[in-house]
C-alpha cells in the first residue's frame, strides 16, 4: 500500500486503510521536514497546527478510495511574507480540490461521451461518490 501511496508523493507514507462497505479509507502522513511556504517559497518546520483533511483517489480493487492526512499548518518565519502562517500543499491535488488530479482527470475522461447525468450515476456506482455539478465544473 505504501508504494501506491508514494506513486501519489514520495515524501508521503503509508500508515493503515480501513475498508467500510464499498470504500477503501488509506491513512497516511507527509514526511516532508520542511514545507515551502506557497507565499514567499521560503521552507519551513515549525508546526502551527494540524487538521483533518480527506480527499478521493481513483478505486482500487472495485472500492472507491478516501485518502486521510493530518495536513499541517506551518508558521511562515520570513518578516517579509504577508502571510505568518499555511496549510501544507500537494502537487497532486489542486488547493481546496477534494479529489486528486488524476481522479479528476478520468472522471473527464468517463463523461466525454455522455450526459452528466448518466456519467454521475455510473460513475458514484463503480468510482468515486461524484455529483452532475461537479462533473460539469470540471
Ligand atoms: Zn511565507
């Protein structure tokens, strides 16, 4: 699980899965000592906080996929940034995004050739929990 896991971010590890029903429910932690500041580039360690965060994966052996983190906030130390803290960032997930990239990029690619409608139901059966809105938003 841990490679799958890293396929995602190499600085990102493996800490158990849960299975609840249709969903597979990974948790993992980032192992990155300092995190760059999305403000002023600046890295930095000194841990603020952290919060729950879940977002959805492409499925795995037929079960859909949730991926939990602690995401951290981290105290930006640069005098000359305007912000004195943020929240950890990954490259695979676009800020706020609940889904990762490529799970947004094939549900694009399973609505091209129908309605929302009709790729929304085939697509919370076998997939990803997806609603028409988000489908037309992507
Ligand atoms: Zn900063």
């Amino acid at each position: 699980m841990d490679e799958i896991i890293k396929l995602l971010d190499l600085n990102l590890n493996y800490l158990y899965h849960e299975i609840h029903e249709d969903t597979l429910y990974i948790f993992i932690e980032s192992t990155l000592s300092a995190v760059p500041c999305p403000f002023c580039d600046t890295p930095f360690s000194k841990k603020h906080s952290s919060y729950q965060r879940i977002f959805q994966d492409l499925p795995i052996q037929g079960k859909k996929v949730e991926i939990i983190i602690q995401n951290r906030k981290i105290f930006c130390l640069n005098e000359n940034c305007t912000q004195r803290t943020f929240s950890e960032r990954f490259t695979f997930l676009n800020n706020k995004s609940k889904k990762t990239k490529r799970l947004e990029e094939e549900i694009i690619r399973l609505s091209l050739h129908c309605s929302s409608v009709t790729a929304a139901k085939h697509l919370s059966k076998h997939t990803v929990k997806v609603g028409k809105s988000t489908i037309c938003n992507l």
